[in-house]
C-alpha cells in the first residue's frame, strides 16, 4: 500500500509548530551544561572535582545532550531521504560497471536508509535488478557504516573535520571492500534463490506524491521510532561512558590505547564486533573514551566495527550469502577499517 495511507497529515500550522520546535530544541541545548553545572555544582553543593561529581554530571548532561543531537538530526534526515527510496536506488545503480558503480553505490549508501535490518531485501532487489554484486556489496557495506546520524553527532561533538574524515573512510573501504569482493567472483556465494527472484512489475515509489507536511510527520514518527529502538543501549553506553569519565586513570587508557601501541586498533575492532549497537549508540563511550586519551583513529575504528561487522547483521546476511562469502566480508571490511584506525592515528597526532 503506498505510505500515504499511512501517513496522517499535520493541518494547520506547520512553520510555526517547526519553528516553536526548533526554537524550544535550540534553547534546551544551550541550557543543559549549564543547568547541570548549577544543580551539582550549586544547589546540591557536590564538588566538582570529585570522581562522582564528575561521573553524575556526564551521565545527565548526556543523556540530554545526545537525546537532542538525536531528535534533530533523525527529523532532518528523515525529511531529506524521505524523498529516496529503494525502487530509486536501484534504478540508479542497474546496469553500472564496477569501479563507477562501486563509488555510486557507496555513494548512495551513505545517504541511504537502510541499515542491517533491511540488508537481507536490499540485497535481493538489487542483485534481481541486475546490479553486479560486488557493487551490491558497497552500498551494503557504506549503508550502516557511514551513517548520517553519526556523521551529524560527530559534528556536533568534536568538530566537522572528524566528521568528513569518519565519512570519507567509510566510502573509502566500501568502494575497495566492494571491489575486491566482486574481483574475488562474490556471486559464486550468493544463495542461488536470490539471482532467481523475480520482480512483478514496477515496486511502489514511497517518495512520490508525498506533502511537505506528510514528510515531517515521518520525520516526527522516525525520531520516536529510533529513540525506542535505542535507548536502552543509549543509557547503558552513557553509563559506561560516566563510569570511564569518572574513575578509570586517564594514563590506563594512554598505555592501553595510545597510538603507540600497535595492537590497540585491531584489539578496539574485535572488540566492536560482539556488540550490538549503532553508531548513534556507541557515541556516548566513543566521546568518554576520547576524554580519557584513547586516540581518534582507534575510536572510530571501534565503532565501526560496531556499526559494519555486528554478529546480528552477519546472522542476517547469511540467508542471502554463503558462508565464504561471509568470512570474505568480514575480513576485507575489518582490513579496512584496521587501516582506516592507523591511518587516522598517523594523521591525528
């Protein structure tokens, strides 16, 4: 059924309901540090040097603070990709050679909704489309990867330089993951269901016909539906994250996890890989982590880990692809990203 069904329609008032929104998220925003900083610091009389001081004032001031990254970069996004959808997407990558279609298709995944939980009929329209699977295999790798979210949140947090460079890497090891898989004949591994999948006619545009107003109020169900999805993981990430602020020595992190140690990307990659999150998720112990001198490139490198390779998505993927394929995935993905962590080390420091 097409999603205007779906979708109710905001009446009246729509630039002042946005604008009032806006307005409201703006000054929430500005006072959360400093509401925290004269509640703990003030009214309470907690010394701000204090290890619990310290740890408390990170729990609730990220909570909020992540709460609202959130809510405002899901509605943006949402309202933006509303206007994408899987039948446009695989049109545009039918027919494309590797190479170009490798780049267009990363391209597209980092703009592109989908995530692990819809990597099983992304990948089966597209391979059915015609699309070459290595090509396949880049959009499905930059999907979850690069995610908008994450992007905006990074901004947001340590400036927009870490956030073009966590967006340039993940392309990065799309193309060449995706590139290398098809060079390595990746279609030899699909399951042979797939490439025998038929399409009945032209697959519903839910991007056409759709109002202004129909669009925000997906924006305003999608930001409710994630914050559902995730908060639990939220709160125990910024947990983690309150505990490490507070009480764990800065120096255990600096010898554990410095860039000098040769083994702290490989080790934060397999260590991402068991978790279940997304990067939006993880932000929380990514940005602690930070505070206490763990390096830019090994922290990305975790939580991409954590967002590319997540036992999940593998369970997943393997209705659609033969355990080699697989194992192939896994390995060039984690190469990627291990090289992605020691070059970002190198530049960074």
């Amino acid at each position: 059924m097409a999603i205007v069904e779906h979708v109710p329609t905001i009446r009246r008032g729509l630039g002042t309901v946005v604008a009032t929104a806006s307005a409201l998220w703006v000054g929430a925003y500005w006072l959360n540090e400093r509401a925290w900083d004269w509640l703990l610091h003030g009214a309470w009389g907690m010394d701000p040097g204090a290890n619990l001081t310290q740890s408390v004032h990170f729990f609730f001031y990220d909570v909020i603070k992540i709460a609202l990254l959130l809510t405002g970069i899901i509605f943006v996004i949402t309202v933006a990709r509303s206007f994408m959808s899987v039948e446009r997407t695989r049109r545009l990558l039918g027919g494309k050679r590797e190479g170009v279609g490798n780049a267009m298709a990363a391209g597209l995944g980092t703009i592109t909704p989908f995530c692990s939980c819809s990597a099983v009929p992304a990948f089966i329209g597209f391979v059915a489309a015609g699309v070459p699977t290595g090509v396949t295999l880049s959009f499905l790798i930059a999907s979850p990867l690069v995610s908008e979210i994450a992007a905006g949140m990074l901004w947001a947090i340590f400036g927009w330089e870490i956030a073009l460079l966590y967006v340039v890497a993940g392309w990065s090891i799309a193309v060449i993951a995706g590139w290398v898989l098809g060079r390595l004949g990746a279609e030899r591994w699909v399951e042979s269901f797939v490439f025998q999948t038929t399409l009945h006619g032209q697959a519903l545009d839910p991007s056409v016909g759709l109002s202004l107003q129909q669009r925000v109020q997906m924006g305003v169900e999608e930001v409710g539906s994630i914050l559902r999805k995730i908060w639990p993981y939220l709160l125990v990430g910024i947990g983690i994250g309150a505990v490490i602020h507070g009480w764990v020595p800065q120096d255990f992190f600096a010898s554990v996890a410095s860039a000098d140690n040769l083994l702290a990307v490989p080790a934060a990659v397999a260590l991402g890989v068991p978790l279940y999150s997304n990067a939006a998720g993880i932000m929380p112990l990514v940005e602690a982590l930070f505070a206490k001198g763990v390096p830019m490139g090994t922290l990305l490198a975790f939580m991409m880990s954590v967002v590319a390779l997540s036992l999940p998505e593998m369970v997943l993927l393997k209705r659609v692809l033969k355990l080699p394929l697989i194992g192939l995935f896994i390995a060039v993905v984690a190469a990627g990203i291990v090289a992605v962590g020691y070059l970002f080390n190198l530049i960074l420091t």
